[in-house]
C-alpha cells in the first residue's frame, strides 16, 4: 500500500516512521496550502510520485487573536486564505 502524507510540519519524519513501522511506502511532501502556487506544485509532485492520492486530509488552520476593530488587512487575508481558501484549493484540485 502506497501512501502520500500531505502535512505541514513534521511530514518527513513521520513517513519514515510509517515506512520503518508498518511497511508503507509513505510519502511526505510539504507546502504552504494558503499559497496556490505551493498547492499546484504540491499536486504536481504528488502525481508524479504516486498513482493515486487515495486519501487528503486538510489539517492547516491559524488564527490571529487580534481584536477585530484591530485587525489588518493582511491578518484577516492570511487567516481567510489559510482557513476556507487552502481546503476549497486542495479539495477542487483533488477532484480533477
């Protein structure tokens, strides 16, 4: 069984475990999912190195505590950008 670890932090260290472990073949890849340029390279690599991606979990999630009247611009687009547009991004390319 072939398996693709799309994860933030830690992923290469976990699929090694994972391979030394159970005996998958594991594949750790890394990409800042707020950013959909990292997220087509992200699904680029993945294609390339695996059959099928037969399993997505979208875990990235941030939050600024900044009391809203107080909040930038920048702080509202990143935590937008991180929270509902990187799992629509992931999710859309996924289906294709």
């Amino acid at each position: 069984m072939r398996q693709l670890l799309l994860r933030a932090r830690a992923a290469d260290a976990e699929a090694r475990s994972r391979n030394r472990n159970g005996g998958n073949k594991g594949v750790a890849l890394r990409a800042d999912v707020g950013d959909e340029s990292e997220v087509e390279q992200l699904f680029a690599t993945a294609t390339r190195r695996s059959a099928a991606i037969d399993l997505l979990v979208n875990n990235a999630g941030i939050e600024k505590q900044i009391a809203l009247v107080d909040m930038r611009l920048e702080d509202w687009d990143a935590v937008l950008r991180t929270n509902l547009t990187a799992p629509f991004s992931v999710c859309a390319r996924r289906r294709s």
